[in-house]
C-alpha cells in the first residue's frame, strides 16, 4: 500500500534568502554552434540544485561556466556577489571523468588539492590525515595509497568526489558524479551528498539524466529542455519535507505522481523539436 508523504509549502520565501549564484542572460557557443542562449537562473544559499534534461542540452557546459572553467559569450554568472569572468570562484568541482592526477595516488591527489587550498597553513601529517578521512567517507580506506590506474572506474570516482569534499568550498559542483558506480555503492553516496549538505550546510548544484536520483536529493529541479527555439528551463520545487525516506518516497503514490511530472516537463520540449522538423 502507498504511504502518504509529508509535502512541502511552495518556497516563495526565496526571494528574502541569500542568492549564492546568479545567472544573468548567459549565452554560450562552440565551435559556432549555440549551446546556451539566454539562462537565467538563481540557486539559493545551501539549497541542493539538481539539473536534470536531454543528452546534448548544456547542463555540462552550464556547470563549467559556473565553475569559471568556461566563459560565457554573453551575459553573466555571480557567485557570491563576484562575477565569475572576472574571479575564479571558490569551489569544488566533480566530473564524470575523474580528472585525478595518474602519478599520483587517491592520498596524494587530495593532498595536493589541500595545499593549494589551505597553502600552508596544516602540515603534510595533518593533509594526509584529512585525505584519509574523506576516502574513509566514500568507502575507500583501502585504497589511499593506490593509483588511479591500480584503481576500477567506480574506485576513481569516488576518490574524485573525496577530493572534492576535502577541498571544503562551500558551493559544491557535480556533474553526473554517481554514473559510474554500483547501486549500492551509488545509494550510500546519496545520502552523504545529503548528510554533508544539511550538516555543513553546503550549496550543491548536481547534474543528473536519473529522476529518481534527482527526486530523492533536491530541493528543486531545473529542467533543461531541447525544443525548437533552443534550450529552454523550467524550475519545479520538490515536494517532499527532507530528511527523506528512501523506501517511503519511492512507493508513494505521490512519489509517483511527480516523477511523472517531471518526464512530461522533460520531454515536451523534444516533442515540440520532432513536430518542428518534420514541417
């Protein structure tokens, strides 16, 4: 039988809580070929963001921009009240491709991140330790001395995402960090992302094709959708009072309901690019 969820109110709050990022008109080409055009987008102080639509929509290329990795063609991204063209913002950032040093081991890797962070301020002990204990995090104390290549696409990217953690940046960027992993595994990582979010009250931007995944972690979702003028973005805020209860989410009738909601804002946009073509 389905259990009745705990529902949230509408956020309209939000107007009055912190803007942590900005996105003001941003438009963004490649090689000649719009990716972006005209996003805008606010993420609140510690809220936990999920980006959710197509292959091929920007939601990569929209994380790197926040990152400062890319610039935008037009328009602006703030990040605590700093434009990014003009400051690298302080943040971490998780790939889908790990992006670990292969000469260095998982403890090393963290480490150097550490020192770069922290420059000087804690002792190579000290580093060593704080990387030991975020590996520990993501079930990887046996692996602190191994090198990436000794390492399975899932060990990588967990060492990826202690790193990331370690770093201590309270905006935290992820793109798709959990495709590479077991179920198990995947499910554990979750509900650290949300215990790290609520404990040390983090902002979290995560990118992810999964709805269930996106469901159960946000506090909103943006849809990015593929239609016949370009990308275009809808928020939808989700409905459930966190903490949430895995077993008891996914086998509401609510539950249900707005997942369904979800791929039906998802995939109209496609709809309308496939009417448009075959005019």
């Amino acid at each position: 039988m389905n259990q009745v969820l705990e529902v949230q109110q509408p956020q309209d709050q939000m107007e009055h809580m912190h803007k942590k990022i900005e996105a003001k008109s941003v438009s963004f080409k490649y090689q000649n070929v719009e990716v972006l055009k005209d996003i805008n987008l606010e993420v609140i102080e510690s809220e936990f963001l999920v980006i959710m639509g197509p292959s091929g929509c920007g939601k990569s290329t929209f994380l790197r921009l926040m990152a400062g990795l890319e610039q935008p063609n037009q328009g602006d991204i703030i990040i605590n009240g700093v434009s990014s063209t003009t400051k690298t913002p302080d943040c971490s950032v998780v790939f889908q491709d790990y992006s670990l040093f292969p000469w260095l081991s998982a403890e090393e890797n963290i480490v150097l991140a550490l020192k770069q962070k922290l420059k000087g301020k804690k002792t190579k002990k000290e580093l060593q330790q704080i990387a030991e204990e975020y590996l520990l995090l993501v079930q990887l104390g046996h692996a602190v001395k191994k090198y990436p290549g000794q390492m399975s696409g899932g060990m990588k990217q967990r060492a990826a995402i202690a790193r990331a953690l370690a770093f201590g940046s309270d905006l935290l960027l992820m793109d798709e960090p959990f495709g590479a992993l077991d179920a198990i595994t995947r499910i554990h990582l979750q509900d650290l992302i949300l215990r790290i979010s609520r404990d040390q009250k983090r902002t979290i931007v995560f990118v992810t094709h999964d709805a269930d995944e996106a469901i159960y972690l946000a506090d909103r979702i943006v849809m990015f959708s593929l239609g016949s003028e370009g990308v275009t973005t809808t928020s939808v805020d989700v409905p459930f009072s966190k903490p949430r209860n895995r077993k008891k989410l996914f086998s509401s009738s609510e539950f249900t309901r707005f997942r369904e909601h979800i791929f039906s804002i998802m995939n109209q946009g496609l709809l309308e690019n496939i009417e448009e073509q075959i005019k």
